[in-house]
C-alpha cells in the first residue's frame, strides 16, 4: 500500500489521473481516513463506497464503513463510546 500523500488535494490530484483499480481503491481508502480525521463522516462514507467499487475485496473500506455504521447508530440512541 502507498503512503498518504501531505494533502487531500495531493489524493484528489493522483484519483484524476490513475486507471488502475486497485490504486484508486486505496486512494479512496485514504480520503475517506482523511476525511474521519477531519470530522466530515458523509465524506468518509462516500469514499470508502467508491474504494469498494473500485475493488469489492478491499476489507479495510469494509471494515471502516462497518465502524462508521456502528458509531452512526450509537449516536442516534444518544451512546457514544
């Protein structure tokens, strides 16, 4: 996996350009983590949906909508851990 470029626009940047799927899964992977660290959720969502377009076998997307699903329905019961 390749490392996290300094910016969001950096990702934005190699998203417009790459082909490969499975690089633009990761990058997708990686705006969506971005997008957590900076508290925009929808964000996040939508990224790691377009990460598992891009490869269905991407667990770690998978994995960090899982996690986003969880914390969206802890926040509706009024829970939050």
């Amino acid at each position: 996996m390749q490392a996290i470029p300094a910016s969001v626009a950096d990702l934005h940047c190699q998203l417009i350009d790459e082909q490969n799927p499975a690089v633009r899964a990761h990058l997708h992977f990686n705006l969506g983590q971005l997008a957590i660290e900076e508290g925009r959720l929808a964000a996040a969502v939508r990224h790691f949906r377009e990460a598992l377009l891009c490869d269905a076998g991407l667990e770690s997307a998978r994995n960090a909508l899982h996690g986003l699903g969880e914390w969206a329905e802890r926040k509706e019961e009024g829970r939050f851990k």
